[in-house]
C-alpha cells in the first residue's frame, strides 16, 4: 500500500486534535479545582509578544481543516478572527473541527497532489504545490499551536505528560 497525503495529514491532525480536546477538558477541571479564574488560562501567554492560549488553540482548527479548505479553493490566508474566548467555545471549535474532518474522503485529499496551492497575506504571497503547503507549511505550524497550547498549560501549573499531549497513537489493527 502506498503512503498518502491524506494518511501524512489528516489522521494526525485527528489525533492530535483529540488530545486538545483533551487538555481542554483538563484545563477546565484544573481552573474549577484550584479556583482560578478561566480567563487567566484562555488568556494566557508564554511571552508578552505572543499571542494567548485561546489563540494557540484556534490556530490547531486553523491549520488542518483550514489548511484542507484552503487547499480546496486553492488559496490560504491567515484566520484573522478572534479565538473563542470560553472553554466551552474552544471545545466546540475543537468538535466541530474534527467532525469535519471525519467527513473528509480519503481520495479527496490524494487527489490534491501537484495541485498549485497559495498562501495569500495582505498584497503578498506564497506558491506552493497542495502537497508542500500541507506537509512544510500548515503541518509545522499546526504542531508549534497544538505544543504552545500544551506549554501554556504547563507553564500554568496543570499537571500533565507528554502523553497528554499525544493523544492515543494509531497502533498496528489486528487482521
């Protein structure tokens, strides 16, 4: 069986997803537990010039399913709107993310291969094929948002693992 792009992508994308998921429900729990304010977490920066928890999250939906939208319409911008700011709205975004990308047919995304794709900003942009925007642009950067998210969180005082961060593996499926 060959590897795919959609086997490169969007299984990963899911997996990491559920452990955002995941972390937000522990996030939550911990804010109840210890009586801190919601808001200091969702709120929350590793540095004054970046940009908070609430963001870093938003950014997970933003760079797998909006990534494979963009590619379906052949161009990708940055996602200028604000991030949820409750935990119920970032664990709706987070559903509603990766129910859209339970939808996505596998041939679908294989089909994007050698497709030109653009990353648009402002009056500039970036031509990538659909393959290398997916794998060495938006795949990095959903990484660096789904970590900082984890980092927050630790950084905050949640107690979690590197386990927490990577969700349940796809592991070898009986025959």
């Amino acid at each position: 069986m060959a590897f795919s792009l959609y086997a490169a992508t969007v299984p990963s994308y899911q997996q990491i997803l559920e452990a955002v998921s995941s972390l937000l429900g522990k996030a939550e729990a911990f804010c109840t537990e210890e009586g801190i304010a919601p808001h200091d977490i969702i709120q929350a920066r590793l540095a004054e010039d970046m940009l908070p928890f609430a963001y870093q999250v938003k950014s997970t939906a933003v760079h797998s399913l909006g990534a494979i939208e963009g590619v379906r319409r052949g161009v990708f911008s940055p996602d200028t709107t604000s991030p949820p700011e409750t935990f119920a709205a970032l664990k709706a975004r987070i559903a509603a993310t990766l129910a859209a990308l339970e939808a996505i047919e596998e041939a679908e995304v294989d089909a994007f291969v050698g497709r030109d794709m653009r990353f648009a900003f402002g009056d500039r942009h970036i031509d990538f094929t659909a393959e290398n925007f997916l794998l060495s642009f938006s795949q990095p950067n959903f990484y660096f948002h789904a970590t900082t998210t984890y980092d927050i969180l630790r950084w905050k005082g949640i107690p979690l693992g590197k386990r927490d961060f990577m969700g349940k593996p796809r592991t070898k499926k009986s025959v």
